[in-house]
C-alpha cells in the first residue's frame, strides 16, 4: 500500500500565488481603467471619515486610485510582497489580506483628517510588509526570517518615509494602521506547530 501527500508541491504554490497576484493587479487597472473612463466616478468609494455610510466603503477603497500614476506607485510592492506572503498558501493569504484592508479601512475611517477622501492598495501594502518582516520570527522558520530581513533591507527606507506625517499627499495614518495590522496578522495566522508525538 502507498499514499502521497494532499499537501501541495512548492510548484504548485508558486503557480497559485503567482495566478493570484497577477490577476490582482489585473483587477486594479481594469478598475482604474473604469474610473479613468467615468471621469474618475470610483473615486467615491474611497473612504471620508467618521460618516456612518462611509463604512460600506472600507474594502472597495483598496481597490480604487486616484489615477494611474498612484496605481502605479503601489503595483511592484504589491506584486512582490503579495507574492511572497501568498508562496505561505493561497487561503492563508487572503486571511492575512483581508485582516489587513478591514482593519485598515476602520482605522482610517476613524483617525483620517476631516474631509479626507481615502483610497488605495498602500494599506494592503504596508500591511504585507509588516507581515513578511515578522512572519519569520513568529513562525521560527530560517527562511521566511531571511526574507523578512531582506525586504527590510530593500523596502525599509520607503516604508519609513510613508509612515512620516511631513510627506504629504499620502494618508500615513492608512499607511501606519496597515503596517500594524500586517504584524498583528503575522501573529493571528501563524502556523501552527504539530504537537509532539509521545510513546
């Protein structure tokens, strides 16, 4: 008798997590698309803080742009850190992704400045980098560390630079939520070691 594993081979996650992430950023320029074609009409979906119909509007903002060039901006990242974070499992994944766009869509809707219109993937963003930095650590896996580590050593810098409330233009607070949301989401989804086997 023989048996093989349901688990699936390191082919197979590549193949899925490169799929999803490029059918991803797919969705988001044929979206930006869209609204370009509306005379920028998706841009209400975006989210202005503290009105209670505003609510409905905390996922579909991380799918809107304000214009291509802020598309632009977040496709490499988020290809990259999507990526990598989804190379863990495809449903792990968009478990982690969706802590993340919920949580920050609420923090933003809460602590944006009155009259703010937010939206876009820079959540989601921030937030995957927070998660694949930590993921490592909180996983005791050497190899997921090593990436963290390196994509500190890559992104760090610009990461920083969005967290600072001088460069304007660009919501921090989304940016800061979304990046404590990602190390939160490391620590919610973490696998699970198997318990160990006694005589």
């Amino acid at each position: 008798m023989s048996t093989t594993s349901l688990e699936p081979s390191r082919t197979d996650r590549v193949k899925a997590a490169g799929k999803l992430m490029l059918a991803w950023v797919a969705l988001l320029w044929a979206l930006e698309a869209v609204d370009h074609a509306m005379g920028h009409g998706l841009d209400a979906y975006g989210i202005t803080p503290r009105e209670p119909g505003e609510l409905a509007d905390v996922v579909p903002a991380s799918f809107v742009h304000f214009g291509f060039g802020h598309l632009a901006s977040n496709t490499v990242p988020l290809l990259v850190f999507g990526f990598l974070a989804a190379l863990g499992g495809v449903r792990r994944f968009l478990a982690v992704a969706a802590l993340i766009i919920v949580a920050d869509g609420i923090g933003v809707w809460l602590i944006s400045p009155p009259g703010s219109n937010t939206a876009g993937a820079s959540g989601l963003v921030f937030g995957l980098f927070g998660y694949l930095v930590v993921r490592g650590f909180v996983d005791r896996r050497p190899l997921d560390i090593g990436v963290g580590l390196l994509i500190g050593a890559i992104w760090g810098g610009s990461i920083l630079l969005g967290l600072s409330p001088a460069n304007t233009g660009v919501s921090w607070q989304g940016h800061l939520i979304g990046l404590v949301a990602g190390v939160v989401a490391a620590f919610v989804f973490r696998r699970r070691r198997p318990a160990a086997i006694t005589a």
